[in-house]
C-alpha cells in the first residue's frame, strides 16, 4: 500500500498581497505642524492632570472598535467644556480577541469582508491626523 503525501501548510491561504511600506504611508499622509502640536499640547494636558498640576478631569473616549471615521463630532465638545475637561480620543483599530465577524478598521476598512489591509492603515493613519488637525485632545483652559 503506496502512501501519498499531503501538503501540510498554508492550506487556507488563497492569495497573499504585500503590505505598504511605512515610510510610503508617512509620505501619503505626513504629520502637519499643527497635528504636532496637538499632539504634544494633549500629552502635556494629560501629565499635568495626572500629576495634579491641573484639575480638570481627564476623559477618554471612545468605541470598542471604531469603523465611523467621522471625527467632527468631538470637536464642539472638547470646545464646550475645555474648562472643565480634557478629552480626548481613544482610537483602536482592531478587534483582536474576535475570532468570528468584523476584525476592524485595518483589517476590513469597509465592511464588506474585502480584508483591504493596505487602505484600512491608509484610513487609519488619516483618521488620526484629522482628530489631531481638529485639536482633539488640545484645548487648554
């Protein structure tokens, strides 16, 4: 009795894409002056609330996963109680202890099981600019 072999690995694999490069998604969607200074301005924000310099209350939000990348919606907020808070915007990008369903933002940028990986960091790494374009996170009192 002859005894054939089977292939062992990549059984589920259909095809395989390579991945953008980061330095060509930096170049597509670079860090602004302002979106720096959003950024740095937030970090310090945070600090100082945590260090009890400053006592206005530090707010996080944000969905468990986000796949509306409309990021205006905050902005009127961090503007209306500034005094009082400092939110800011926790964005994650993947669901990583789904096993069955939506696995996120990078890995299925538009919800249609396309796994569009390279426009889903293209989406993503823009989203993040445009909160810090907005001064998501920035506003001092």
């Amino acid at each position: 009795m002859e005894c054939t072999m089977q292939p062992l690995d990549d059984l589920r694999i259909a095809s395989i894409d390579e991945l953008i490069p980061p330095v060509t998604l930096l170049e597509r969607h670079p860090l602004t002056t302002s979106a720096a200074a959003t950024i740095n301005t937030a970090r310090e924000g945070i600090h100082a609330i945590l260090h009890g310099t400053n006592d206005r209350l530090l707010v996080v939000v944000g969905p468990c996963s986000i796949h509306d990348v409309d990021a205006t919606r905050l902005r009127p907020l961090t503007e209306r109680y500034r005094k009082q808070l400092l939110i800011v915007m926790r964005v994650y990008f993947e669901k990583p202890r789904t096993t069955v369903g939506w696995k996120g933002l990078l890995n299925d940028p538009f919800l249609d099981g396309s796994f569009a990986i390279n426009e889903g960091l293209s989406i993503g790494r823009k989203l993040l600019l445009d909160l810090a374009e907005l001064e998501i996170g920035r506003a001092s009192c």
